[in-house]
C-alpha cells in the first residue's frame, strides 16, 4: 500500500507539491519557540528531590522491615509479588468483570507492588514527570470528597478515583522492561477483542438497551450494542483507548499470522464501534486516527481525506444519518446535552474552586438548582467540566497537567526514537489519549468505573513507554 502512494506521489505534480507544502509546515512547527520548549527535556522524581527523598525515606523502612521480619526471602519470587502478571490481568478482565472484580485486582497488583518493593532491595523505577501531576489530581481529589456537599454520596466515588488515578503510578512500578510492556499490549487488544465480539453478538442477537440513548423519532428501529459496559457511550470510551493500540500491533507484527490475528482484532473493534452509534466516539475514533496516520506519516494526510470522502459512500444509510446529525439542536440527545452544560457552567461559577465533590450524589444536590429547563442529569456530559465541578479549578489544572505531560513525553520519545516497534507504540498511546479526549468532550468519561481504570492503565502505559531506558537501548541497536 505504501509502495504504490510512493509511486502515485512521485508521478503527481499535484501531490508532489502538497507534499513539499506539508514538509515546510512540518519544519516551521517543529522549529517553532514553543513546540520546542515543549519538546524540551523533562525531569522525574530524581533522588534529590524532595519527594525523591520521602520515597527513599519510606522504602528502606520497608525493606528493613521485610528483612527483620523474615519476609524478604518469603515473597521474593512469588506470584503475589509478580506485578506484571496482576497488572496484566487487571488491564485485560476490567472491562469485561464486574466493578467490584476490577476493584479487587487492581488492589492485588497494589499489594504486590509493596511486596515488590519490600521483598527486593535492589528494584529500582524511574519515575515519569507525570507522576507529579498525578498527585497533585490524587490530592486534590480527596480534599474535594472531604469538603463534600454530600461526603457520604462521594466517600466511596472519590476514594475510588483516587486509588484508580494511583494506579498509573503502580502501572509504572509493575512493568519495567521492553518485554512486559508487549506483554501488557498484547493482553490489552486481546480484551478489547473479547469485548468487541459480544458487541457483535448483541446486534446479531437483536438486544437493544435504554429508549433514552436514541431520539426514537430520528432513529427508530437503530440498535445501539453495549457489551460487557452497560452503556454504548461507555463502550465506545474504552474501545478508543484500545483501537489505536491493536492499529500498532499489525504495524509491528513478527510474523504475517499475528498480522492477521491483530487485524481481525481491529476490524471486531471497529465495527463494535461503528454499532455504538456513538458520536462523539465516532468523532473521537477520527482524530485519533487522525493523530495515528499523520505522525506514523504525513503522507497518509492525503489518503485520509480520500478515505473520509470515500466512507459516504460505502457506510450504511443509518450511520450517515447519525453522524450527519451532530449539531443538531432538534435531536433529544444533543439539546439535553446542551442544556446541561449551561446549567453545569452556571454551577461552576459558585463553585469554581473547590467544587462540591466528586460522584453523582452531590452533583444531583447542586446541579437541579442550576438546571436549565429543569433537566435532570447524573453528571454533566463532560469530562473537563465534570473535573473541576467535582474538585474545582485546581482538579481541572492537575487533570490538564496529566495530559499534557503525557503527550510531551510520548512525543519526545516519538521524535528521539531509533527503533520502529517503540516508536508507533508512542504514536498509539498519543492516539489513544487523543481519542477520549475528544469523546470526553461530549460525555463523563469517567461515569464508568472499569473504564476509568483502563484510562489511568493507558496513562501509565505511556510514562512507561516514555522511558529512557528504551531509546538507550534502540540507540545501540
């Protein structure tokens, strides 16, 4: 495919110039004061930082003590102390367990985590740079559920985001080698397969879910699939997160079978997607492709509009006519929505610097006395919004601090990288990102609690690959 847009380009006087145009922006963008700054080196938590020390403090009292108490030798090698396998095993079942299952896997992969660190003396991690925005959210957040208009309503929610946010800094402990991140990859798109095919068995089977998720006026007889997630919105969050990481792994396949297993992978997921009749992960599922295809190359700009134009004419009628009906004020979805980020905007005004605490007990307290046109709602069909309405202005600035350092980081790597697999691997995790995002801009992303957890899964999947470690390795490769 490659071979013939190189032919195609070279015998186009056209594209010749389109191409040389896309050259100069690129080097004028990369050029740039601020996208240089941007790109700038950036430090972790070193040993000599303040919470360097207090790390260090904290872990040789753990070691100490392991050792005193004959517990080093005891867990040293164990299953429980094994990170990768529990945090493998968190990223794959989440989204297909029940909450209270993810739960309890995700505080396995903790408690190993503490073994890890208590049992061998000699493990060490760099720390990314995110990781201080990630405390600064995890502290925010519990203020936030202390000064609660309704503690009890946000005790359990707030504690969850917390332990769910810490659980991108336990990613990073669990998986430390070139190896268990490919494994983690791997077991991640093989979930998302797994998900993807119920989906398709929902549609084949005819199960349709609430009245409410469809203008029944606009789209009768439409059937949006669910999956294992309760919610076709909630579904198309997750598989936004997965699909860009499935794209990477047909890209970097050894061999021309694993190629073909990646690439019924990724077909399953987006057809699911496609079934979702989810906008705003449609819209989501563009810009991440978007972001994959230019930065894997800038080439794939011109078969990307090609593709877009080409899609009207080869997607069924009922997806067109869903797509074409963003913005349209008379759809019940999209003037409920509306409605609610003017009352959620109003209530953001009063509350803008601590909020009123996280989870849907003290949003449905607060929110109805802001309500325009007494709409109801459980949350308020954003994610930055929803952010700081929970923990105020400094929620929204710790949230926007956590992506924006992941996306420095995974394109500095893109940009130093020497070796291909690691490289689109980068490239899929800033897809990923970019992808809910964008979705987040139509609805809470975080409403569902297993989503929640594969979003701050992929965030320290990315400081992971954001390594140095990696491109020391490429470099002598």
């Amino acid at each position: 495919m490659m071979e013939r847009i190189r032919k195609l380009a070279r015998g186009s006087i056209v594209l010749r110039f389109l191409a040389a145009i896309a050259r100069f922006l690129s080097r004028q963008w990369y050029g740039s004061a601020i996208v240089s700054r941007f790109l700038g080196e950036s430090r972790g938590f070193g040993g000599r930082s303040v919470f360097g020390r207090a790390v260090g403090v904290v872990r040789g009292a753990e070691v100490r003590a392991f050792k005193r108490l004959k517990l080093d030798r005891a867990a040293r090698g164990g299953l429980f102390a094994t990170p990768i396998f529990w945090c493998c095993a968190t990223v794959m079942l989440a989204p297909i367990v029940p909450t209270t299952a993810a739960i309890g896997l995700a505080g396995v992969t903790l408690f190993s985590v503490f073994l890890k660190l208590g049992s061998d003396g000699d493990f060490r991690v760099e720390t990314a740079p995110v990781t201080k925005f990630i405390l600064l959210y995890v502290f925010v957040t519990l203020v936030g559920t202390l000064t609660s208009v309704d503690f009890r309503g946000s005790l359990f929610g707030g504690l969850l985001l917390v332990f769910f946010a810490l659980f991108a800094v336990l990613t990073q402990y669990a998986v430390t080698t070139r190896r268990e991140l490919e494994r983690v990859i791997w077991l991640l798109v093989l979930g998302g397969f797994a998900v993807a095919c119920y989906g398709g068995l929902q549609y084949v089977r005819g199960t349709t879910g609430a009245s409410a998720w469809l203008d029944s006026e606009m789209f009768a007889g439409t059937t949006r699939v669910f999956s294992t997630l309760q919610n076709p919105n909630v579904l198309a969050e997750y598989l936004l997160l997965v699909i860009p990481f499935a794209a990477a792994k047909i890209i970097t396949a050894k061999d021309d079978l694993r190629r073909v297993c990646y690439i019924v992978a990724l077909a399953a997921m987006l057809v699911c997607m496609a079934l979702t009749f989810a906008r705003g992960g449609w819209l989501g599922l563009i810009a991440a492709a978007a972001v994959f295809l230019i930065m894997l190359d800038r080439r794939f700009i011109i078969v990307g509009i090609v593709g877009l134009i080409a899609l009207y004419f080869v997607l069924p009628q009922s997806i067109i006519a869903r797509f074409t009906s963003i913005g349209n004020v008379s759809d019940g979805s999209t003037s409920y929505r509306i409605y609610i980020w003017l009352g959620t905007l109003a209530l953001i005004r009063t509350h803008w610097l601590i909020g009123i605490g996280p989870g849907v007990a003290a949003f449905t307290r607060v929110y109805p006395l802001y309500a325009y046109s007494a709409i109801v709602a459980p949350h308020s069909h954003n994610l930055f919004l929803q952010v700081m309405c929970d923990g105020g202005v400094f929620a929204l600035l710790g949230f926007v601090g956590i992506l924006c350092a992941s996306f420095r980081s995974l394109a500095r790597g893109v940009r130093r990288s020497f070796d291909r697999t690691i490289r689109v691997y980068r490239i899929a995790g800033i897809a990923a990102l970019t992808g809910f995002i964008v979705q987040g801009m139509t609805d809470y992303s975080f409403y569902n609690y297993r989503v929640t957890l594969v979003f701050w899964a992929v965030v320290g999947l990315c400081a992971v690959m954001s390594r140095r470690g990696f491109d020391a390795a490429e470099g002598g490769a």
